[in-house]
C-alpha cells in the first residue's frame, strides 16, 4: 500500500541542523564510522492514544460514563475498545477469574484486531476487581524456591496482587508463570547506573557476558581479542543493548585500537550510554583519553550522575532485560503492558462526578509545563523513612531541571498551592484540612497498607488525591511491609518531569509491582514536549480516491525522528523520518476512514504527537450515512438513528468499535437504549456490509448522552481507631 520515496532533499539538511549542536557531531561521527547494526529502527516509543487499549465493564454505567468521556478526550480509536461482560462487582476476584474472564479475552482481542505492535498500555475503565488472590501462583513459587534451598516468606509475599500489576504482568499471568511476584521482577525499572555494565542479559548470554569481560591484562592480546569477538557476536543478536557497546570500547582501549574504541564508544552514546565524569575516570580508558579526538568525544557525552540507568520510553514489543535496556533476541528480556485503571467509583472510591472532573482536568494537563513544587515529606514514621534516604539526590536532580522540589518535615504539605508531585507516608490525613492545592497532571503517592484497599475501611484511600486534583495515585492492596520494592521510588518525579507518560514514570519507579494498584490516566504527560509534524496531500474531511502523495515536514524545533502512520487504528507503516510517502488507496474499501500520522520526537523520552484525518474514500461511488433527529438524549431515552446506503444488503450500528445492532435493507433505522450507550459524549458508526463480507463505513456521528452522576461522598479519609501493621519491617 506503502512506497517509500527515497529522492533526497534540502528538506532533509534542514531537518538535521536543527540538532543541538553535540548529539549533531555525535551524529556526524555516528553515521560517518559506520556502526550500521547499533542504528536500525526496529520501532518507534513514544506514547499516545493508538497505544492505548482501553477496557470497560459493559455491564456497569459507571464503566461506560468514564470510558464515554476517555475516548472522546483522548481520541482513542474506536478500534482500541473493549468491552468485556461477566465482570466481577466487587473489588476482589480470583486469579482464574482475572485469567479467563479479563486478560485472556484482552490479549485474544488485541490479536483479533491486529493490535500486537502498537498497544503498550492496558488501561481499565472502572468497576473492575483492583485485587486478585493469587494463591495458586503463590505457592507454585514457594515450590520452586524450595527445591532450590530458598524461602517465600508470606508475611512479604502475600498471595495477593492488584489489577494493574497482573496486567503489566500479562505474559506470566496468562500462562500461570509465578515469577512476577519476585521484588526484582520489573526489569523495565531504572535499576542503579552500576548494573547497567553488569547484567545485561539472562541464563547462558549472561554467563558467556560476565567471562567477556572479567579482568585481562592490557599485554594479553589474545585474551582480548577473545574477548572482543564475544562482545561483537552478543552486540549482533542484541543491538540495542550500551553495555555491548561501551564494553567493547573499553576493550578496543585496552588493546590501543583507538578508532575503534572511539566507533563503539559513538554507539554506546547513541544507545543511551551518558555518564561523561564516569566515562572519564574509566580506567580502562586511561591511554585512549591521550588521543584527542576520543578525548574530545568523551567531553561531548551527556554528564548524568552515575546513579541511575536513564529515563525511557517504553514499549511492549521491547524485551527488557535486567539491565533496565531493550535486547533483541527471544529469552533475553521480558515483556510487559503498561496499565492502570481510570478510577474506582465503588466502595472507597471516589464518586462519578468527582471521576469525570478529574478525567477531564487530567487529560487537559498534557504538555502543560506547569510550575510549582515537588513535595517529599520526611517524618519519623518508617513509612517516610523508608524512602528518604533517596530524597536529596531526587531533589537535586528536579532543581537542575529548573523544578521547585522541597524536603518538608510535615505528615502532609500545609498551605502549599503548588503541588506538582509527592511523596509521603502516613496512615491518615485529611487534605481539605491541609489548605493545599495539588495542580493538574500531579501524581501523587502515600507509602501505607490499606491505601489500595478499596473494599476496607481503615486508613486514607489513594482515592484522597484523585478526588482533590492528582492525576494519578498508587497504594497496596494488602499489607505490604515497609518493602521499598514494593513503592514507587522518589526518582518517579524525575522521571515524569522529564517527559515520561504517568504510566512510564511509575512503572520506571516500581522493582516488585505485584502488589500496587496505579489509578488514575497512565498517558498523562504534562512535561512532555510534543513534535509537530505538518502533513501535506491529505486533509482532515477530503474525499479521495486512487493514489495520493503524502508529504512530512517538522514544524517545531524538537527534531522529529520518524513517524507511524495507522489506517482505521492500524499500525500499517512505521519508518525513520521521510520527506514523503506514496498512500495508495486502490485496495481500500470505499466509505469513512480514519488516517492517523503519528510524529515521533528525537531522544530517550520519544514524546509523540497525533495528527487525526478522517476522509472519505470514493473510489467506486459506494457510500453510507448515518443522522439523528437530536444530539442530546437522556440515557432513559431511545436514541432514533437513520442509516442510509447505496451498498450491501444489512447495516451494522457500532458504538466504539462494538456491533450494538444489525439489521438487513439498504435505509434501516435504529432505536438504541440510551443506557446501552451510556452517559456522556458518545460516538456511532455506520457499516453496510456486502456479500463479500466487504463494508462502507459511514463518517462517524457524535451525540451526548445525559443523566444523573453521582455525587455522593465517599468515604476516602477515615481516620481508623488503630493503625494497621504497615510500619512493621
């Protein structure tokens, strides 16, 4: 469907120059050296709404409200829509219910509509269980461990885990695979700087790795060399892995090859490697630091602390391996989903009213840049002391980037109308009392037990934040410990002021996820600086036929490193950046379709932006159309639909990608129960189908559909007689 145009350009001059001057020699001496194997784009991170797939309770109003209101704010494609019945109304269910009744009918519906290369978050809608005992995986764990002398202390691995975490575990979960409970078992974590150069792969690769680079003397040339072909053999099968790279400039270093340490070097830099006071204390790199030209490379390296590996987008194709980076070869990484869930809107929930004004101040958060202040609160309590050893470097870290971050010695920020972020532990607090505003695209989190308790009273809910202004909250859903694997890490700030999604940021932050429940909108991204692309030979509304010339030019000063285009939610073209593309439309159906060119930005973030052109497609004069009387119903209401069309023999209603109603004719109407649709913003689609099982699409028609939210209180800050055990180690 696709031709690449391969006539270059002044247009692609232009797009280099607009490099900051050290990654553009970086560059220059990048593709000049060669390394072509450390530069192919396999894919493209990032993070938007054609990565997300949202999932709603189809039997609950609550689910569909709030799903009604993300889909329409967050142009999620209605490809990207699943709804699932038979769910649980409580907040408690079974692995074997979580196995067959949620994830296995997701990951079969992310297959069924060729999905697997762009979904990378797994976002629930509401009323979904948020806890799943899992005794079975629990104890298959306990068993393994025991066969090899170990024990699974149950006081810290209690056979329970939280929705979010079982989804950003769907691999293991839907196989029954128990390794996710381990404290270690993110390997999308931002594991200390040092492991970065130490375990980068898994089983025998690892073992060959650690023999590749033991200690040789710089006069054993053959040990060296051995060495050398080790590396390169690792770096070929895994060539997005640093720590190939940089090990194997240290070697050629050793061995005095200096341009051939300074090529690897160039690809360990471009692989995210950006340590410059490490790199020049290195001393493997004593002698080449005489050349001038290595020493000059090195003065061009990125000067991050050696503390942590670096920020990154995320990807669900990517295998992450213990290292914190992205391999290539089947076994040496894991796989996850990103995953959260919008709001809970029962129990110890907060109510409709409140879900629906935080989705919509949330959702427009993004690339706000708002300024105010990060809040780490350092009190006597183990619940701050647990991680305030990690506060005065994050805090540096957020001042450097022009943040305002601030230590406190208070359970909770008092008077402070700037919140931006924080950090805290206590059992109670009641934050009307504390006189403080949280700002939009705030994430939040309070080290606790019950704070993800969402069926049990007794301490704060997360659910405080989300109903006073925070995007996003996290808290256990059973009695943690004082565990600091199982919480975010203080750095889930830095990660988030850097540009990160609240779902990347937080999954970045957390080692042992399995028992922490994330709520709130895993794409907001309010520190994110967004590419602009401008697209030419296809506008939003053009009818069109035959082929068509496609055109890309970057309209802002973030470099745009390529882009993803998708057809009706489909992933169908992803590529380094082009100045055009050919976009055949001959073998297309007629009728409605959604274009969608996603610009992807330059860096480690990968922030990217969508750029939405619905058309018409005219190729063989077939069309369908779809009215209604009004645009407003009440959810008590039929909605009255006429449909229209000059092909096929039925027309099929769909409502978010769902088929709501069929009926046979050519001009059919419909009457839909309003309550099926749900509350708020609402869109329909047209298809008549043919014999063929071919189908024109009409272009979408949007309505509102109202009805009574619910404002009652819930209970979010009960102050409990006794504080649960959460303080004990």
């Amino acid at each position: 469907m696709f031709q690449e145009k391969t006539k270059k350009s002044k247009q692609d001059d232009g797009r280099i120059k607009i490099l900051t001057p050290r990654i553009n020699i970086l560059l220059v001496l990048f593709f000049a050296i060669g390394f072509q194997h450390a530069t192919s784009m396999n894919c493209l991170a990032g993070g938007g709404p054609e990565n997300v797939l949202l999932v709603v309770n189809a039997d609950s109003a609550s689910s569909k409200l709030l799903a009604n209101h993300y889909v329409a704010g967050r142009n999620i494609p209605s490809r990207n829509v699943v709804y699932l019945s038979g769910i649980p109304d409580r907040e408690t269910t079974t692995e074997e219910v979580f196995r067959d009744k949620i994830i296995k009918p997701i990951l079969k519906e992310i297959e069924t509509r060729k999905l697997g290369s762009s979904i990378d978050y797994i976002v629930y809608s509401s009323d979904f269980p948020t806890m799943v005992t899992n005794g079975k995986h629990f104890f298959a764990l306990r068993d393994k461990l025991k066969e090899s002398g170990q024990t699974l202390d149950r006081r810290l691995y209690a056979p329970n885990a939280s929705l979010t975490s079982m989804t950003y575990f769907a691999g293991a979960t839907s196989q029954d695979n128990p390794n996710y409970i381990a404290l270690n078992s993110n390997s999308y974590y931002r594991v200390p700087a040092s492991a970065i150069l130490k375990t980068p792969f898994i089983g025998t690769k690892q073992q060959l790795f650690v023999a590749a680079t033991s200690e040789i003397q710089d006069d054993n040339r053959v040990e060296l060399t051995k060495s050398i072909e080790t590396l390169k053999t690792l770096f070929t099968t895994n060539p997005r892995q640093p720590a190939m790279a940089y090990w194997l400039a240290r070697r050629y270093a050793q061995l005095g090859e200096i341009k051939n340490a300074t090529t690897a070097l160039i690809a360990a830099v471009r692989l995210g490697w950006q340590y410059r006071v490490f790199t020049t204390s290195d001393p493997f790199f004593s002698k080449a630091m005489k050349d001038q030209a290595f020493k000059k490379l090195v003065s061009q390296i990125p000067d991050k602390p050696f503390d942590f590996a670096p920020t990154v987008a995320f990807r669900k194709r990517y295998l992450w391996a213990p290292n914190g980076f992205a391999n290539s070869e089947a076994g040496q990484g894991n796989q996850f989903y990103l995953s959260s869930i919008l709001a809970v809107t029962r129990n110890h929930g907060i109510t409709e009213k409140e879900a629906v004004r935080q989705l919509r101040r949330t959702m427009a958060a993004d690339s706000s840049f708002p300024t105010g202040t990060f809040y780490f609160t350092d009190t006597s309590d183990v619940r701050t002391r647990t991680r305030r050893p990690q506060f005065d470097k994050v805090v540096r870290r957020l001042k450097d980037m022009g943040h305002g971050a601030e230590i406190i010695k208070a359970v909770m920020p008092q008077q402070k109308r700037d919140i931006l972020g924080l950090t805290t532990g206590t059992s109670k607090f009641n934050w009307t009392k504390t006189g403080s505003k949280i700002l939009p695209g705030a994430f939040c989190d309070n080290l606790t037990s019950y704070g993800g308790m969402m069926h049990k009273a007794g301490q704060t809910k997360l659910s405080a934040f989300l109903a006073n202004g925070a995007a996003g909250a996290s808290g256990t859903i059973v009695e943690p410990y004082a565990i600091g694997a199982k919480f975010p890490h203080p750095m889930v700030h830095v990660h988030y002021a850097r540009g990160c999604s609240l779902g990347e940021s937080f999954y970045q932050s957390v080692y042992g996820p399995f028992q922490i429940l994330l709520v709130g909108d895993a794409l907001c991204q309010p520190f994110a600086k967004k590419p602009q692309l401008a697209v030419g030979g296809l506008a939003a509304g053009d009818k069109v036929q035959g082929k068509i010339e496609l055109t890309f030019e970057s309209e802002s000063e973030i470099p745009v490193v390529g882009f993803e285009m998708f057809v009706d939610g489909v992933a169908v073209h992803r590529t380094a950046m082009k100045p055009k593309i050919d976009f055949d439309t001959t073998g297309m159906t007629d009728g409605y379709h959604e274009i969608r060119i996603v610009a992807v930005s330059a860096g480690s973030i990968e922030s990217s932006q969508s750029i939405i052109l619905p058309i018409e497609i005219n190729n063989h004069g077939k069309w369908t159309r779809l009215s209604s009387e009004h645009q407003d119903y009440l959810d008590s209401d039929q909605v009255k639909l006429t449909a229209p069309s000059n092909y096929g023999d039925s027309i099929e209603l769909l409502h978010n990608g769902r088929s709501i109603a069929k009926k046979i004719g050519k001009e059919v109407t419909f009457s839909i129960p309003g309550s099926l649709l749900g509350r708020g913003p609402v869109t329909l689609e047209a298809l008549s189908i043919g014999e063929s099982g071919r189908s024109v699409a009409s272009f979408p028609l949007k309505m509102q559909i109202d009805g009574r939210i619910s404002e009652r209180k819930r209970d979010t800050e009960t102050e409990p007689k006794k504080t649960p055990a959460a303080s004990k180690k």
